[in-house]
C-alpha cells in the first residue's frame, strides 16, 4: 500500500481514537526512525517513553528471536522460566517483594486499586475503607478504574458513570492532601513526576507528606512509575531520588522494550492478601514478553547506564536551557530525561514544524513540550535535536 492508501485505509477501518502526522514509518535504528519516504527522524517521542534502548536494539532482537522459536505462550495456568526470572530481577531491584505481571500501564493501576481494596478488607476488616485518593494533573490510565482516578473532564466526561470511592486533591498540595486523605481512605495513588500532565515532578516535602498521612490512616501509597520508572529520571525508579518507600509501584511502557507488559510491584503485606483467583489475565507475563523485559532490566538497572542517563540528561537540560530561549518560554522543568518545555502558547505549531525538518516531539497537555528519547541518546544527537527546535522555535515567534 502507499502512504495514501494507507492514511485513508486507516480512516475507514480504525476507530478514529487518534490523530496522527502523515508520515508512515517502516522502521527504526537507535535513536532514528525512517519513513516510507526514506526520510530520516531523531525519535525523541520514543513510542511515549517506551523505546529505552532505542530502535532495533541487537540483543534485544535475538532474545526475542530466540525465545518466540522455543515458547511463546502457555497462560499462567503453567510455570515458565522467563516470568519467575523477571520477577526475582524486578523484586532484586526494588522496594518489592513480590510482583503481579499485566499488559500496560492502565492494568498494573487496575491491579494496585484491586489490591487495596482488598487490603483494606483482609487487614483492615472494613468494607468501607474503600476511597483512593487521586491528584489534579494525573494519568494513570484509560480503562475505567484507572480513568476514575485520571482526574480529568477531557478524559472522564463522556464515560461517566465512573468507579466511585475516588476523591480528588490538588497535586504537591499539603493541605489538600492532607483534607482528602482519612480513616476511609484505602489507598494514594500518585506519579512522583506527572507525565501526561505536563511533566511535572512531585516535591519531595509533599511524597513525604503522603507516606506519612497513609501511615497515620492505615492507607496504602500506590506511586504510578508507569511513565517515570525505569531508569526515565537518572535512577532506575524514580522513587528513589525522594527517600520514601511506596506500598506498590505500577511499571510498563518501557519494560518489555516495545512489546505490552505490566507490573504491579507490591510488599508481601500487601501482596499476602490476594488469593488464587482473585486476579489475573490471560497474557500477562508470557516467556515472550519476559525474556524481553529481562534484557531491558539487566540493561537498564546497570550503574554505568544509569550514570551515563544522568550525565547526558544534565547535558540536555543545561543546553535547553541556555540555547531554548524567548519570552514565551514560560519554563524548562523535569528529571532526568523526562522533561518539559512549557510555552505561553499552545505548542502544536512547534511539533509540526520540528517533524518536518527532521525531529519527532510530543506534547504533554496543550503548552507543554514534552522530551522523552530512549535512554541511550548521545550527546551530539541532543545537540541536533535541540538545534532543530531552536530554529523552528525562531521562525515561529
Ligand atoms: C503515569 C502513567 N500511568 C499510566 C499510563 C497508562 O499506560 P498505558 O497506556 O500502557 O495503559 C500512562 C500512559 O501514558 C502513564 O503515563
């Protein structure tokens, strides 16, 4: 098919969920992306904080390559290896101590509610301890009970009636957190840094805040690293550059290196109240998706990487900061490499323009810029990068 056949085939055939550039890729190398043009990209969308490793990662293909030529689902009606070596690398390289294998981000926060509710039961013997509370800004998520807690119109309107038990305060606000948060309060669920939300990192004061308010009610901390884990900050969670332990973590996008998986990461307390049955899925912790997950992982979960992410992400936010200049740069904010330029305008002009000459960027809510390039990216690819948005930046103002 041609690109136009496709773009219309697209139009008659897919429920029209997305809006999307015309180019149509075929395929990707490193921090590159190439279309059905032959035209070549700096991928810094990286399939939304997915692509870690970047495009095409050669270990990451023949562990995939091998795997699917030997076994690629059996359900988890049966053990297989993969599964039981991510999770032990997983529990290894974090607060957890047991973890709980889905499909995506919105199901591994599916996963953290279920789990506290049922805590609540189990522990607490209260059938009304059931209340989550969620925070202005969020995203954890589109199917309906992490939609409940995604506390936003655009996203929430049209599908109400919505999970109830859901009560809203305001993000890195204390006093909100701490009127909101009580004895029927079952869990907090939060992203130590807001993705969707404009990229916007939680203060350290405010996490403290909310695991000390959880500890005094008897509540459950669910933090969402759905976006901001594995290794995106400079640590491979990013919970670890605010010193508080959570209750449950919820991992995905990057995990598999591209292909769907999610993780609900959990201490015994808490995992010891869920019971066979209780939960589970078809293909959640297939040996395909988990010999993939363990290349990223023992990849990604390496101090020289993780240094190397810290330095050129510094490097990145210093040179945005100094070459990303003009009144209507309202601020330059994030961790890591995750991180937002937010404008005092709407910044589609600016992704449009950047796509065309040769860089792929992303929004995160209407003014802000969002910067998320897999992990491996060199320096002399953020100068280019950043070069591109400068100059589209000019002749646009
Ligand atoms: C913080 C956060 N949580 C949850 C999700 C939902 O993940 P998924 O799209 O895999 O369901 C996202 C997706 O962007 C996210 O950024």
């Amino acid at each position: 098919m041609d690109n136009n056949a496709i773009i219309q085939a697209e139009a008659n055939n897919i429920v029209q969920t997305y809006i999307r550039p015309k180019p149509v890729f075929t395929h990707g190398k490193g921090v590159y992306l190439y279309d059905s043009d032959g035209n070549e990209y700096l991928d810094f969308v990286a399939g939304i904080a997915v692509m870690a490793l970047g495009h095409s990662d050669p270990e990451w293909i023949a562990a995939v390559n091998a795997q699917a030529g030997q076994l690629t689902h059996v359900s988890n009606l049966y053990y297989t290896a993969p599964q039981v070596e991510l999770a032990q690398k997983l529990v290894a390289t974090s607060f957890a101590d047991k973890v709980y294998f889905c499909n995506s981000g919105a199901e591994a926060n599916e996963s953290a509610i279920k789990f506290a509710r049922k805590y609540a039961r189990v522990v607490h013997g209260r059938d009304d301890k059931t209340n989550i509370v969620a925070f202005s800004g969020s995203f954890h998520g589109r199917t309906m009970g992490a939609l409940a807690v995604t506390l936003r119109d655009k996203y929430q309107k049209a599908f109400e009636p919505l999970m109830p038990g859901v009560v809203r305060a305001e993000y890195n606000d204390l006093a909100s957190a701490e009127n909101a948060i009580d004895d029927q309060t079952c869990a907090v669920i939060v992203e130590p840094i807001q993705g969707e939300g404009g990229v916007r990192p939680a203060s350290a004061e405010f996490l403290h805040h909310l695991r000390q308010l959880c500890d005094q009610h008897g509540a459950l901390l669910i933090f969402d690293e759905v976006q901001c884990g594995l290794g995106r900050t400079g640590t491979l969670w990013a919970y670890e550059q605010y010193n508080i332990l959570p209750d449950m973590l919820t991992a995905a996008k990057p995990l598999a290196g591209g292909l769907p998986i999610g993780a609900t990461l959990a201490t015994d307390a808490v995992a010891d109240v869920m019971q066979p049955g209780d939960h589970a899925s078809t293909f959640a912790g297939g040996p395909l998706v988990c010999s993939a997950a363990q290349i990223v992982l023992n990849r990604v979960a390496k101090p020289a990487f993780l240094a190397q992410v810290r330095d050129n992400s510094a490097y990145m936010m210093a040179q945005l900061r100094q070459r990303l200049t003009g009144d209507d740069v309202v601020e330059i904010r994030g961790c890591g490499f995750l991180i937002g330029v937010e404008f005092a305008h709407p910044v589609n002009d600016l992704i449009t323009a950047a796509l065309a000459h040769g860089l792929i960027v992303v929004n995160a809510g209407p003014n802000v810029l969002r910067l998320v390039p897999p992990l491996i990216v060199s320096r002399e690819q953020i100068d280019t990068a950043i070069g591109i948005l400068v100059s589209c930046h000019t002749t646009d103002t």
